[in-house]
C-alpha cells in the first residue's frame, strides 16, 4: 500500500517555486503553485488563481488544506531594502 503524497502550496509560485517543485519527488509530494497568471504554473506542479491584493483571493487554499506553505512573493524593488 502507497502512502498518499502530501500536498505542498506555494504562494507566489515563481522561479523560485518552480525549482522547488521539480526537486521535491513527485511520489511524495503534489505541488500546487497560486499566482495570478496559472497558465505559468508548469508540471509537476498544478495552477490555482489569486490575486493577494483581493478579498477572498485565498479561498481555494483553505479547500486545499496544504500540508505544508512556501510563501515566495516577489519584493517590490530589487535592493537591499527589499
């Protein structure tokens, strides 16, 4: 009998997302990556759509129960600051 893979949510899913996604085994872990644009979320992982900025955006994560939460956003300038 297989174990049920535990389901990883990444939001923000990037390049940084991507990466972890194709390092994780597959038998292991489901990969689910939310970001504005899906269609960018590539295999392993599958696409749900958010937008932070919006109420209500993290619905589908709360039906989701994640076993685990990568939060990767991206800053909004490229400094030391951040």
């Amino acid at each position: 009998m297989t174990a049920k893979p535990s389901t990883l949510a990444v939001l923000g899913y990037g390049d940084l997302g991507a990466r972890v996604a194709t390092k994780l085994a597959p038998e292991r872990w489901r990969c689910v990556g939310f970001r504005r644009n899906p269609d960018k979320v590539l295999p392993p992982a599958t696409g749900v759509a958010v937008d932070l900025a919006k109420p209500g955006s993290l619905l589908p994560l709360r039906e989701l129960r994640p076993d685990a939460l990568l939060v990767t956003l991206t800053p909004s300038a490229r400094s030391e600051e951040g």
